[in-house]
C-alpha cells in the first residue's frame, strides 16, 4: 500500500471502502478474482481518496491509461457512443450542464473583447461531446476550439467530426498552446496519479494572458453514495476529490480559486468543479 498521498506527499490514514473483485478493467488485462483487495484510502492532510491497486492490477491496469476505449465501450464504436450522447435531452445530459456552465461564468468573467475572441483547450477530450456541444453556443463568435486526446482511436474519431483542432497525445505544456485562454480539464484529473505535474503545465500557458482554468471531478462522497462496482470507484481513478483537495492544490501552484461547488448530474455522478485564475489575472467574476 502507498504510504503518501501523490496530491499532497502528507500520510495516508484510514481505509473507507475495500473492494473485493476486480473491476472490468482489470479483468480485460487478466486480473483475477482470487485474493483480490484493492482499498480507497482517506489522506487527512488534503482529504482525497486515493485508490490503492493491488501490485499485480496496478502495473497491467498502467498500460490501458491511454487507450482503454476499447473496453470501455466493449469493442463498440466511438462515433455510436458521441451520437447517443449527443441525442440526449438536455435534461439528462451532463455536457448540456457543463457547457452552460463554462459558457456562463466565462461570459461574466472575461471583458466583452477577451470573450469574443477566446482561444479553448479542452485538455482530454475523450469523444469530443463537450467541444462539439460548445462549438454550437459559441457560434456567434469568432472563438477557436482546440482539443487534445491521447487515446489513438477517440483521436481519430475527433478528427473524423471535423469541427475542432484535434492533437493526438498527452498535453504537456507545450509552446503552441500557449495562446489558449480558456483550459477546461473535464474528469480528467482523477486518471492522474500526479495531478500537479499536469496543472503545473498547465499553469506555465496560462501566464501572461488573461486566462481561466475549469477543472471537473469526481467528488470522493461517492463511495457514501454508489455501489463499489460504480465506473467511478473503478481501477482506472487514481483519486477521488474533495473542496479541501482543491483548495490545497490552488494553494500549492498558487492558483486563484474563483469558484467550487458540489453538484449532482442528470447522470446521477457526484461531481465537485471549480473555476482558477491567476493571481495576477483575478477580477470580479
């Protein structure tokens, strides 16, 4: 078992839920049901979960981190999975709430120049829902939608939409980002093991612009809440959130936490978001 939190680097304490099955994931790389244990365990200092793989799980489970849609969708077809979600009402759809959101609060927070004009990645854009959804309330301005998937066969899969710049890899800082004013990290932080290494990159593109971060992720009340079998508590989540795991990651990189909430989705997931800025960037909101 871990000793340290990958957040904070402080002691793990006590163990919440012990999980004794292997979750699919886990099963698809050869994962076996006998003497299995895997724990989510409570860090007192920034009160994340974090999920304690069985050795054996933890090192096969590693190589599904950047293309796991083949299980995930049970050998089914990206597109079939975007255009689902897209005909969902949008009463029960959680990209309707998310893009409405981000839309809002950026409207409020940006000068009517800066909004006109915005420069979006979406860091991890998994099926490509959320840009898509975005792409057609921002219509009426001249924004520039970029989107960045690790996973080969989603990539290929956003490129196909034709609707957003697409960059197939893992986002890391990199120079031609770095005009982006509007980063959007949608239940991505929660396959992290390390997440201020990632919001450290992301932070470096954010200085000397006016810029907004939205973070989004699993709120660790789900293991009072869901079955242990729940996608959420799965082998593939290094950590599950809490306002306190926000605050003290604004606080260590230096981030200025404009807004956090705890919300339910039309999809029943507990989620926590949050809007950052820069200290240098902040103004009424």
């Amino acid at each position: 078992m871990a000793k340290t939190c990958t957040i904070c680097q402080k002691k793990l304490g006590r163990t919440v839920l012990t999980i004794l099955a292997p979750d699919r994931f886990e099963k698809s790389v050869g994962i076996i049901d006998k003497d299995y244990i895997r724990e989510w365990v409570l860090c007192e200092n920034c009160k994340c979960l974090t999920n304690i793989l069985p050795t054996d799980s933890l090192n096969k489970v590693d190589s599904l981190r950047r293309n796991y849609y083949e299980v995930d969708f049970s050998g089914g077809d990206v597109r079939d999975k975007y255009l689902s979600v897209m005909s969902l009402h949008p009463d029960n759809s959680d990209n309707f709430g998310r893009v409405n959101r981000v839309f809002q609060f950026s409207k409020n927070w940006f000068t009517s120049a800066e909004f006109e004009n915005l420069k979006v990645l979406d860091i991890g854009a998994g099926t490509g829902v959320f840009l898509s959804k975005l792409s057609d309330v921002c219509k009426q301005y001249s924004w520039e939608l970029k989107g960045i998937e690790p996973d080969p066969k989603a990539a290929k899969h956003l490129r196909e939409l034709g609707k957003f710049d697409v960059y197939e890899g893992l986002f890391e800082g990199q120079h031609n980002f770095e005009a982006c004013n509007l980063i959007t990290l949608n239940k991505v932080l929660e396959h992290i093991e390390k997440p201020l290494n990632l919001l450290s990159d992301v932070r470096r593109i954010m200085s000397g612009t006016p810029s907004l971060l939205y973070v989004e992720v699993p709120d660790k009340i789900t293991v009072e809440k869901r079955m242990p079998n729940d996608n959420i508590l799965g082998s593939l989540h290094c950590h599950l959130y809490d306002f306190s795991t926000i605050t003290y990651i604004a606080s260590k990189l230096n981030f200025e936490l404009l807004k956090v909430q705890r919300i339910k989705e039309p999809s029943g997931k507990l989620t926590i978001f949050a809007f950052l800025t820069l200290p240098e960037n902040s103004r009424n909101s």
